[in-house]
C-alpha cells in the first residue's frame, strides 16, 4: 500500500473507532443515569420495596381489660394456665397422635372426645387448639424431655376469659367469640400475616360479641403489639428484628353489684323473668339479671357446636335478654303515669272520688270492663286507687284522656324508647298511637284501647329496663339521671328531669305516700312483703294478663296451661323516705304482682341497701 | 542466543486497571456468594492464571496471531462442534466442554478468534471493501452466530456476531451497504420473532417491556435487581449488609446480577468508582487502537475491546432495566473461569498488538 492510502485508511478507521468507543460511552452513561434514577432519584421506593421484601410483620394479641364490679369486685379476668397446645390443621391422623400422648399427658375420655369434636369441627380456621389446660408442673416437665416426639403440639402459657359468677351476669356481661383477624386495628400489617399471629388467648383472636364486651369491645381490647422478623426469599424466618409489646386493654369498672345481682338470681331461681336495679344518685345501673341464663366461661372459650345449638334451640331462650329485650305489658304498674296524666291535666285531683262497683262500662258501646276484684273496692279517691289498685278509677280516668297526649306522656317517662346509655341491644318496646294501629292493624282506635291502657294491658308493652327506669324517676320525683352500667370518668352523666305544671311538689309528696302504702299499708295490693325487710319502701306491683278474660272462673282455665298464665311485675324503691335504690322485677307466667315478684324486689333491695 | 534479556511487553495501565478490577471483584464475589471462599479462592486461582497468560500472550510479535487466524478459528469450532455432540446439559443448554476436572465454556474462544480472523481476511483489502468480501465476510460471521445461537446462548451469541461485525465496521464497510441492511433486518424482525426465538427468549423480552404483567414469575429478577439497585442509595448498605443479596432475593448474583451486588452495597459511589476504571480502560484500548502499528492490529484490538465494551454495556443495561434479561456476565468480575479466561486471552491480544512496534531493521 503506497503511503497515501494508508493514510486514508487510517484516518477511516479513526473517525469509525471514535464512533463506536463513542458509542460504548454514550452506553456507560446511560447506565450511570439509571443507576442515578434508581439510587438517588427512586432510593426512598426502593428502599421501602427492599424492607418489605424482607420485614415480616406478626401481630402479638394483646390481653383484654378486665372488668370489675361497683366494690372493685373481679366479674371478668384474664386466668392465666400452662396449657398443651396442638395445631390441629399439621396432625394428618388424630387418632395415632392422642394414642402417642396418651402415656405422657393423662387425657380423660370426656378431654379425647371434645378434642376430637372440636378437631373436627375448626380444623379449618384454628391455628391452635388447647389439648389439655391447666397442666401440672410434673406433666409439663414430663412432656417437655419428649416434646421432640410431637411436632404440632408445645406447652404454652395462655389466658382464658373467666367470670367467677359466669351464670348470672352473662347476659349483662356478655361474651367473647373468635375472629379471623383484626386487620381494621392493625392496617399496617398485611392480612395474610394474621395467619401467623403470637397468640395470648387459648380461644385465639377474640372480640366482644354480647353485653360489656361489645359495647366497650374499644376500651376493653388494648393494642396488638408486633413483631418483625427478617425474612429470606424462601419465606424462612431469618431471625427477629424488633418486637412492639401489646397494651393491654383498659379495665372497665361498671356499676353492677355481685351481691345485688347474687340475690336476684337466688331469689328468682329457676323461673324466667328479669330483675333490673339501679342506683338513683349515680343512674347506675347495680343489677341487670335475666333467667334462664347460661355459661359466659363455655362460650367465651370455645363451646362446642352441639352445646352452642341446644341452647339456640331451648325453648324457653337462654340467650334472650328479657331485662332488655322482654317486651311485657307494664299491668297495674303503669298507674301512677296515668295518675300523673290525670292529675297534670286535670282530670281528676287528689280530693276526687268515685264509687268502684267493680267493673268500667265503656259508654259509647256498653263494653263492660272488670277489675280484679269482684264487687270492687267501693268509694275509692286517687290514694286508695293506688293502694288498692282499682281497676276501675283508672279506666275511668283513662276514658277521660287524649290519646296522642297521653301517649307523649308515657313517652316522656322513658317508654317506648332506649333508656340505658349503654346497654347492649335494648329493645325500645312500644307505645301505641293511632296512626300505629292504623297502619299496622288497619283499623281505627277506639276509646276501649285507651281504657284499656289505663291499667297497663292493650297495646302498650315495656321492658324490664324501662320499667326500673321508671321507678327511678318516680323515686327522685322526676329528677333521675341516665342509667348506665359503667361509671366512666369522662362519660358526663345527664340529668333527666321530668316536670309539668300541673304536678308540683305536692303532687310527688302525695304520690310518694300512695305508693309506700301499696307496700306499708294494711290495704295495699302488695301488703305481704312488707315484713321481709327493716326499711320502708314504696313501689307499685302488677299482673299483666296474657289473654284477655271476662271472670275469674274462665282464667282458672287458662291457668292450666303454664306458659299462659299471667306475668308477675313490681316496681318498686328505698329506703323511703330517702329511696336510693329502685327496682323493677318481672317473673314471667308467675301470676299475682305482689305476693311473686315482690320478694325478689325486696331481697334485691335489701342487699343493695344493708351493704 | 547471547542477546541481552529481551524486552518485556507489557502495558502497566491495562495491566493494573485489570488487575485492580478483578481484585475487586473477589470481594463483590465474596459477599455475593454469601461468603463462600471456596467460589471465591477458585476465582483467584484464575485470576492469577488469567493475569500470567495475559503477559505470556503479550510477548510473542502479532503476527503470530496474524498467521494462525485461520487455525484459531477451525478449533474454536470444532470446540464448539465437540459440545454440541457430547457436552452436559445444564439447564437445558449444551454450552460446556469438560476437560478432566475444568470445564470451559466453548463459545467464549470464538468470540477471540472470529475478529482476528476477520481482521486478517479485510486488513489489506483495498478501499472501500468489495462485496464479495462482505458477503464472505458476513457468511462467516453468521456461521459462527447461528452454531452458539443453537446451543442455546442468544447473549453469547449475539456479542460473536458483534465481534465480527465490529471488524467489519472499523475495515471500511460502506454506510449504504450498512443502511440497506438496517432496514432489511426491521423488515425481517417478525420473522426473527417467530421462527429464531425460543420461547423462553420471547418471554424475556415480552417481560422486558411489561414486567409489572408477572412480578413473581420471570420479571421478577429484573424488579429484584431495581429494588436492590435503588435501595443501595448514595453510600450503599454495607459490605455484606445487602439484604436483597444476602437473603436470596436476588438472583444469580456470582453471575449475571453481580452489579446489582455492588449497587445495592456500594451505593451510587461504587457504581460510579466500578464504571470508571471500565471507563479507563475503553480509553486505554482506544488509544492503542488509534497508536497500533499497522490495520491489522488496530482492527484486532478495536475488535476485541469493543466486545469487550458489549459485553460490558449488555449485562449493566440489563441489569439495570435498560434491555431484556440475557445471560452475560459482568467482565473480570462475575464467577466463571471461561469468561476470565476469554477476557485475559483477549486484553493479552490487545496488549501485544498495541505495545509492539513497527520492525525495525535488524
């Protein structure tokens, strides 16, 4: 090659090497500028992508508060017992395993059976499920030097929600059931890592269900702590990063009284019914009992699907709440409202009387309406209606009234609406107005319904809560304060005051007398309680009839058949002449007010008062 | 035989930068490999070798190289011819041929011996090239392209095609031939797609362009290897402190993802340390290429480095997201004592080429 050309050639050759190298560096910084996009500009996405890769997060379940009684009493506690613990869903053959523990943990036929059941039945959902609690200190030694020989089961300490008193405040207290996972208070933690959660509770992930533990599930359930561990890209757990301890919930201290409550379901026993008492300077409510009732311990860890649908499936419902759900006709014990209407809109005064001969005959169409006693009570002015309890006077009286106002009057005292701050599912009952049993009986009201009403029976229904709501208003004279089971500091307590210009001070005195002479006086309907106690009390008994009957020979046929026999009722308060406490009872199918329920009323009274 | 101690070819810029890499490289591999010295005092073992025939290779005068081309070329394929009878399996590829206790990856011979080659046959043909040329030319390079593409190796073969097309490029191809051809291979690339690739190549590629489609399935290396990348920050993690290395969440990092090691635990400032000695050495090689004796020797080491250079940008854009995942791994730095082997081979070529000077008159 002659000399020029191979100066052509290499400056050829050049100017293509410099394209290419060139070209190779246009390469590098490319890749230096999205490198530089990654570290620098993405590093705070990437970063939190690289810790989730890695970060596993585990809730810890944290202890629920406890719950305790007006006297600092435990009703509620988390007990704490070293128990063997299996994970049902990893044992393949159940009955090869219990056959390999049998020799080192001693298991009773009944623990083998409700194992087996419940292995059967929550296989599925259970991360764990307690073989045998409470272990001995020589079982958990003696499992422990063989615990090799059995993977899926460890001991472990775990708690169990009990109430020493787990029959009579189940209904007021409620229970506890089993969730999945409790990712609404936890969203930082991914939903599938509650699979994995640290368990505290032998029952697992629980929440209120019923009673307390719903209402205030917020206030009694803490905080779930967490912890992190680092985890690989097979899933393994690497080791643990940082553990946050669980809060326990807060302890929730209520206005119940175990000795109150004690009294009303000794003294009630085993008939159906509800006793519901509360206290007048605070509106605490001290006793909230319903019977029949049922175990909150069984059901709170874990009952069996069998157990759990006898008891649906009872005919006389356990799990009803009759204190806040019973829906009874109020009976002669709705007579001092009507009193009260009666006098505010003066329709009759306390000098006004009328002869009972028995029996109310309705004008306009003749219907005869009977009081309880054949022949009546004779002369009887308002004191005497009230301590006699005359059928008669009130239906007159209530002949008398409007019924839109007198509804809005019984309305004003607490009826047909939730009265109780924080009951769990309080049934607002009923008042019944015309436009009601248009729409709903498509028929129009008569005057017989309002004079039926005067004496409690008809349409008109209440709960066992309403009517101690209004005993307690009748005690302060209309100056009660809002019922609640649970003395919150910061919960304001609200005053509700009833008062009308047509009842004055007088009024109450007056009424106040009435009534403690239903109970003290040789006249009154509820007489024969009167020697149960050493204080003096007022109150208002009832019987609030199932079925509507013309004479007492015709009743004692209904008696007959026990689930229609009249319902017993009494309102009642004291120590007069300062009440402090009032009560209300109910005793479903006990017939005679008085003589049945009042002894329930007084013995609850009675443990409230002498304490 | 009485002459004075001969002259020592040796280039200390390449030579140190090289060395300084691959020093460099043992400790990426030892905290990549989860600290297993057995990977890593097997990489020195090459190292040293590779550093010792890289010298070797450096002495003898270029001609040498010239005159057994040729030869050069026949074995490598026959080499490559061996392992597609008898070669292992692994992973469903035959890329391996084993000689006693080393086995060694057949295809990276020929990316020495196919631009030397070329180099030889273009070097002292006239101005601009004929087209019989080319198209010998071409032939052999696809030949080459098509018997690794078969194993099968798209990145390995790829960068052979490169090889030869880079000597091609540098000897004075013309700019229509190369224009008429861009536009023949857009028309021919559905073909391409359909016929040539595997499936398991097309799905590298569809995932390329989609990787949010599958996160846990074949893109998840690529998002691994950003997340690893982007977490490292300025400073990086921490020698050993990578938990995307160090907790398997990334993968093959003694290979291909090595430099998502060196980002996530370097930080941007490695990066840009690790990029710059590459840098240096382009500059190097560009220079001898530009300073080398004759047009054999510059188009032998423009061949060579700016395979080199490909090899280097292919595996950084792809583990940085910039191309589809490609199995190549990081020059001087990923495990592999072929690959090691191949490049000190190769810079001992370049150094020999570049560092011998015109004959002078005995």
């Amino acid at each position: 090659m002659i000399f020029e050309e191979r100066q052509v050639e290499k400056n050829n050759f050049s100017i293509r090497a410099t394209l290419l190298f060139g070209l190779t560096i246009l390469g590098l910084i490319a890749v230096l500028l999205q490198v530089f996009s990654l570290q620098i500009s993405g590093y705070t996405d990437y970063q939190l992508a690289a810790l989730n890769n890695k970060n596993y997060a585990v809730p810890v379940q944290s202890l629920r508060g406890e719950i305790f009684d007006r006297n600092g009493k435990v009703l509620i506690k988390n007990e704490p017992t070293f128990d063997l613990i299996t994970r049902p869903n990893l044992i393949d053959d159940i009955d090869s395993f219990l056959e390999k523990i049998q020799p080192v943990i001693f298991l009773s036929e009944n623990e083998i059976s409700k194992y087996k059941k419940l292995q059967k039945e929550k296989a599925f959902v259970n991360k764990e499920l307690v073989l045998k609690k409470d272990l001995s200190a020589e079982e958990i030694a003696r499992f422990n030097v063989r615990s090799f020989n059995f993977q899926n089961a460890f001991i472990a300490q775990r708690y169990r929600r009990i109430s020493d008193y787990p029959e009579i405040f189940s209904h007021v207290l409620g229970y506890t059931s089993r969730i999945e996972n409790d990712f609404k208070s936890m969203p930082e933690i991914p939903r599938s890592h509650w699979k994995d959660i640290e368990l505290m509770y032998a029952h697992g992930l629980i929440q209120g269900q019923t009673g307390l533990e719903q209402i205030y599930d917020d206030h009694l359930s803490g905080q779930h702590g967490q912890r992190v561990y680092e985890m690989n890209a097979r899933g393994q757990f690497v080791q643990p990063l940082s553990f946050t301890q669980p809060v326990k919930g807060l302890d929730l201290y209520t206005n119940l009284d175990i000795d109150a409550q004690k009294s009303a379901a000794k003294f009630l026993g085993n008939r159906k019914g509800a006793v519901v008492a509360i206290d007048l300077e605070s509106g605490g409510i001290n006793v909230l009992y319903s019977s029949p009732t049922y175990s909150i311990n069984e059901l709170s860890n874990g009952m069996s699907e069998n157990s759990f649908q006898s008891l649906l499936n009872d005919a006389d419902k356990p799990f009803f709440n009759r204190a806040l759900q019973g829906r009874y006709p109020p009976a002669s014990t709705i007579k001092p409202a009507i009193g009260m209407y009666g006098l505010s809109n003066n329709i009759v005064n306390w000098d006004f009387e009328m002869k009972d001969p028995g029996f109310f005959t309705l004008p306009e169409t003749g219907r005869v309406f009977r009081g309880w006693r054949k022949g009546g009570h004779g002369k009887v002015n308002l004191h005497k209606a009230f301590l006699v309890s005359s059928n008669t006077y009130f239906f007159s009286l209530a002949y008398q009234a409007d019924i839109e106002e007198l509804s809005n009057h019984l309305s004003s005292l607490g009826f047909g609406q939730k009265v109780c701050l924080d009951c769990f599912e309080e049934d607002p009952a009923f008042v019944p107005t015309p436009e009601w049993k248009y729409s709903v009986m498509n028929a129009g009201w008569v005057k017989g319904d309002t004079v039926n009403m005067g004496i409690g029976q008809g349409y008109l229904v209440t709960t066992p809560m309403q009517l101690a709501n209004y005993a307690a208003l009748l005690a302060t004279k209309g100056l009660h304060i809002e019922p609640s089971l649970v003395a919150l500091a910061n919960q304001k307590k609200s005053l509700k005051t009833w008062n009308d210009k047509g009842f004055d001070n007088s009024d109450w005195a007056k009424m106040h007398q009435a009534l403690l002479g239903v109970i003290e006086s040789d006249y009154g309907t509820a007489r024969s309680i009167r020697d149960l106690k050493d204080f003096q009390v007022a109150g208002k008994s009832g019987t609030a009839e199932l079925v509507s009957l013309d004479s007492k020979e015709a009743y004692q046929e209904v008696r007959s058949s026990e689930l229609l026999r009249d319902h017993s009722i009494i309102i009642a308060f004291g120590p007069m002449p300062n009440p402090r406490y009032a009560v209300s009872v109910v005793i479903e199918n006990g017939e005679s007010g008085g003589a049945v329920a009042g002894p329930v009323a007084i013995e609850v009274l009675k443990s409230l008062i002498n304490e | 035989m009485n002459k004075p101690l001969q002259k020592i070819y040796f280039d200390p810029y390449l030579f140190f930068s090289l060395f300084l890499l691959s020093t460099l490289g043992l400790f990426f591999l030892f905290s990549a490999s989860n600290a297993d010295i057995s990977i890593v005092s097997k990489q020195l073992v090459y190292i040293v070798v590779g550093l010792t025939i890289m010298i070797v290779v450096s002495q003898p005068d270029p001609d040498i190289f010239r005159r057994t081309s040729g030869l050069f070329l026949i074995f490598s394929l026959l080499l490559l011819g061996i392992t597609y009878l008898i070669g292992p399996e692994i992973n469903g590829a035959q890329r391996w041929v084993r000689v006693g206790p080393f086995s060694f990856q057949s295809s990276e011979l020929l990316k020495l011996a196919l631009p030397i080659f070329l180099a030889n046959f273009l070097f002292d043909k006239k101005l601009p090239i004929q087209r019989k040329e080319i198209i010998i030319s071409l032939l052999i390079i696809f030949c080459c392209f098509f018997f690794v593409f078969r194993q099968p190796d798209l990145g390995t073969a790829l960068i052979i095609a490169c090889s030869g097309l880079f000597v091609l490029f540098l000897s004075g191809l013309s700019w229509t031939f190369m224009g008429g051809s861009f536009i023949l291979l857009l028309i021919s690339s559905p073909f391409i797609w359909n016929i040539l690739l595997q499936p398991f190549q097309r799905q590298r590629i569809a995932t390329f362009f989609n990787p949010e489609s599958d996160p846990f399935g074949a893109s998840w290396n690529i998002i691994q290897s950003k997340v690893a990348i982007g977490s490292g920050g300025l400073f990086g993690k921490g020698f050993g402190e990578g938990s995307q290395t160090q907790l398997n969440f990334l993968p093959e990092t003694e290979t291909d993802f090595i430099f998502s090691v060196i980002g996530e635990e370097f930080g941007f400032l490695g990066v840009l340390l690790l990029l710059s000695i590459y840098l240096f050495i382009l500059l190097r090689c560009f220079y001898l290429a530009l300073s080398a004796r004759d047009r054999f020797c510059r188009l032998v080491i423009g061949g060579l480095s700016l395979t080199f250079a490909a090899n280097l940008i292919i595996n950084l854009c792809m583990v940085v997201g910039l191309l589809p995942v490609v199995g190549m791994p990081l020059p001087f730095i990923s495990k592999g004592g072929s690959s090691l082997m191949s490049l000190f081979l190769a810079f001992g070529i370049i150094v020999s080429m570049g560092t011998h000077k015109k004959f002078l008159p005995q």
